[in-house]
C-alpha cells in the first residue's frame, strides 16, 4: 500500500517538476522578442543646387519629404513594413535633379547593437526630371499586425473634416503641452512598440512621454505659431486608410514656428481613427 502511495507521490512530483518548468519557459524576456534585422530607407539627391523636392513613401505611408539635398541620414521603417510585397515611392515635386532612395537590411547582434558590416541592398530605385518611381520588394519573414492596417478607411469628406477638427484640437494641446490630450492620441504608436517588443511595460512608455512632451514643449524658448494664421489641409495616404497633417509649404503642422528644419522641434504627422477614436499612427 505504502509503495504504491509512494509511487503516486513520485508521478505528482515529476508532473510538477514539469508543470513548473513549462512555466519558467514562457517567461520572455526583451530579448526574445527583438527582431533579428533592422531595415533602413537612404535618400541622396544630387544634380540640383536647390535641392530636389520630393516625398519618399514605403506601402503609401511617407518617411522624408522635403527639400534634399546630397545624402540624408537612414531612418528606420519597420513599423511600415508587411509581410510579403513591400512598395517604395519616390514622388518628386520638382523636375529638376535625381533622387535615389536605397532599402537596406542590417543584423541585429545579440545585444541590441546594429550589425553594420553586415549591409544588404534590399532595393535600390532612381527617379530623375520629376518621374515617379515606385520599386517592390518581398519581405517573407512574419511582421506583426501593426495598428494601421486595423484603422479605418478615411478617403472621404467626412472623415476629412474630422481629421481637420482633430488636427486644430492636438495643435492647441502640443502648444499647451497637455499631456491629457496628447498621450492617448500616441496609443497606437506605443502599441506598435508593445508589439514589436512585449517586454516593455506600456503605461510606463505612455507615463514617460507625457512627462518628457511637459518639459519639453513648456520650455519658454520654443515658440509657436498661432493656428488662425496656419494654412494647413490632411492628404491621404496608407491607400485610403491615414491623412498626413501638413502645412501649406509642406512642414509638419506640429512644429515650432523656425524657418530652419534643423532648429525647430517637429511632432509626428500621420493620423487615423479606429472606433471613432483619431489618433497618431506615425
């Protein structure tokens, strides 16, 4: 009789053992989750003294505009990434000089670093006299559903006017710097990085960025212009389903009133609704 409690407390012990151990092993960590490549996006312009104005856009979401000129630093377009076939535009506004725009893949080591000796040209695409060129490229490894394919279709008047409503009401907030307004207006972008990586608590990156947008834009040297004197109007982009919020010359609305790009402070752009809810999606 013992022997056989015996040997029933032995099968409960191993299928603890194990339980537990099943258990250890979906603890993840940061590192679990980092993606194993960064993809970068390269524009240099060249043949015009001027610079070249044109808009870079990957799957219809744009990533630089403006005027270039020579080679512009790398910017990273992961969140605007899909599994499968990928599009690169380049629309350019004037018909002067070229614009060449290079898709780039890097390793990720270990330790969160960017492999840069390990560069592979993904996509290379070249637009001269005011052509526009679009490039495709399959990207077959799985990408996590971002927050901007589940927004809603807004190519339509309606959804036009209440983008410009919600565009004058976020200005006066990032004057204000009104954390109230302006952090669940950035939920999308956190949960993209929630998905990108889980390890990362949301409510602490959403509490971080009110207190960095108080500090930061209540400072007394930025300044802003007055809304009633901004021409501004929202383009749709992301195929119908985002507006990018510009002004009349084609700087972001959310900026401090410098001529000089490089001094100014510039918010993000890009917005949509999902629910009824507007909000910022890149």
């Amino acid at each position: 009789m013992n022997s056989i409690l015996d040997h029933s407390k032995v099968l409960v012990l191993i299928f603890f053992v194990a339980f537990v151990g099943a258990c250890a092993e979906e603890v993840k960590t940061e590192e679990d989750y980092r993606p194993s490549h960064e993809i970068y996006i390269q524009v240099n312009a060249d043949g015009a003294d001027a610079g070249v104005n044109a808009e870079v856009r990957v799957n219809d979401i744009p990533v630089r505009e403006g005027i270039f000129t020579g080679s512009l630093s790398q910017i990273s377009v992961r969140f605007c990434l899909l599994s499968g076939e990928n599009t690169v535009s380049i629309m350019p506004y004037s018909t002067t000089g070229s614009v060449t725009v290079e898709m780039t893949r890097y390793p990720i080591f270990p330790n969160g670093r960017i492999d840069r000796g390990g560069e592979e040209l993904l996509l290379s695409i070249k637009s001269e006299g005011g052509e526009r060129v679009t490039g495709t490229i399959n990207l077959p490894s799985e990408r996590p559903s971002w927050s901007w394919l589940k927004a809603d279709f807004v190519d339509n008047d309606a959804s036009r006017e209440e983008a410009i409503t919600f565009s004058k009401v976020y200005y006066t907030a990032y004057v204000e710097a009104d954390a109230d307004i302006l952090v669940p207006a950035k939920m999308p972008i956190f949960e993209d990085f929630d998905r990108q990586s889980p390890a990362f608590d949301i409510d602490s990156r959403s509490e971080g960025f009110g207190i960095k947008m108080k500090s930061f834009l209540g400072r007394d040297d930025w300044v802003f212009d007055d809304l009633d004197g901004i021409e501004f109007d929202v383009v749709p982009v992301a195929n119908g389903k985002l507006f990018s919020v510009r002004r009349e010359d084609g700087s972001a609305l959310f900026r401090t009133n410098q001529e000089d790009p490089f001094d100014r402070i510039e918010g993000y752009t890009i917005i949509g609704r999902k629910d009824g809810k507007w909000a910022f999606y890149r």
